[in-house]
C-alpha cells in the first residue's frame, strides 16, 4: 500500500495550526538550494536517501516525484495558510 503524506514535507500540525517542521525545511530547502545549482530530481532524491532523509515515517525511499512535487508546490512560498520556506527567488 502506498502512503501518502497528509501535509507537505517540510510541515507538521501542532495545536490545530500549520506550522514549520525544522529538521524536514532545512532539507526543503537543501532541495531547492541543489537544484538552482543545477542537480537533476533524481540527483537530489539520491542525495536525500544517502543522507538517510525520511520523506514519510512509512516510506524512507525518496525518487525523483517526491522532489518534483516539493519544487513545484508554492505552499513553500507561504500560500494557502502555509509558513514560507522558500523566497520567490528560489522558487521556479
């Protein structure tokens, strides 16, 4: 069975709100840092695995979706109600 995350990598809910999750942003934006240098998805989602970076509690393998899905995802701007992770600089 596939698991799906509830709530963007990045994220957790605490208390009813939508706030950051330190340890997963600072990969969040490693993920963006490694591609505005030029890293391929499946190049940072190979990078994520060999840090040993858990994308889910039930699912530890990372693939180059999960990175496409992160890079496109403009919550990480600060829209819909999220805390913003990345500039719109960094964002595609």
């Amino acid at each position: 069975m596939a698991w799906q995350r509830k709530i963007p990598f990045g994220y957790q809910v605490q208390n009813g709100r939508i706030n950051c999750q330190p340890e997963e942003a600072k990969f969040v934006r490693s993920i963006f840092s490694h591609y505005l240098l030029g890293s391929s998805y499946s190049q940072i989602a190979d990078e994520m695995a060999r840090q040993g970076v858990r994308y889910h509690q039930h699912n530890a393998q990372w693939n180059k979706h999960m990175v496409k899905r992160i890079l496109e995802n403009e919550r990480y701007l600060g829209m819909d109600g999220y805390p913003q992770l990345v500039t719109d600089e960094e964002f595609l």
